[in-house]
C-alpha cells in the first residue's frame, strides 16, 4: 500500500506550521482580542488546519498499526495533533512564552519529518 496521501498530508501540516512560525514572529505585540478578529481570523484558520490534522491523525495511525515503525507511537501521533491545534491558535494570540511556543512548533515538525522519512 503506498502511504502518498500521508506524506502530502504531512508536508500540508509542515507549511501550516510555517505560516503559524512566521505569523507568530510578526507580531511586535499581542493583537487585541476582539469577536471580529476571532471570526474573521483565528476561527476560519483553526477549522482549516483541525480538519487537515483530523484527517492525518486518521492516516497516521493506520500507517502505525501496519508498517509498526521503530521510534513512532501512537501518543505521539495524539500529541502532535493536539500541539499543532496550540499552535495555530497560539500563532494568532502570542499568549505564550517564546520558547513554549517554539518547542511545540518544533516538536509537531520533528514527528512530521521523521514519518516523511521513514515512509520514503
């Protein structure tokens, strides 16, 4: 079986994450909290990327319980989803620490580019 729609799955989640890095780093100060902005902003951007990250989540762990891969495990999967959803949401508020921020960021981008890897 070939795992193609994982690995375009995982390299649409790795831009997603960028988008988040930058927007993150473009802020000079936090954006006001406003219905407008959570509407317009935040919420459309969140759907998008939670549906993307359900339908990953869903191919990742059929890939794990087939190919059983060494250094990859199912809470990992879980983790990664729920860190990606902190992010993007996180990417719009700047509510939290830099490097809180970074080490999620990094941590999701890591688990992606090790399946990525381990696919090909």
């Amino acid at each position: 079986m070939s795992y193609e729609y994982l690995i375009k799955s995982s390299l649409h989640l790795l831009q997603c994450l960028t988008e988040c890095k930058q927007r993150f780093e473009s802020f000079q100060k936090k954006p006001e909290k406003t219905d407008a902005y959570f509407y317009e902003q935040v919420k459309p951007t969140f759907e998008l990327v939670k549906d993307k990250a359900d339908v990953w989540e869903q191919l990742a762990s059929e890939w794990i319980k087939k190919k059983r891969p060494k250094y990859i495990h199912q809470s990992q999967i879980d983790s990664a989803r729920e860190n990606l959803e902190q992010v993007v949401l996180q990417s719009f508020y700047k509510d939290i620490n830099n490097q809180r921020f970074h080490n999620m960021h990094h941590s999701v981008e890591y688990l992606l580019n090790t399946i990525i890897d381990q696919i090909e």
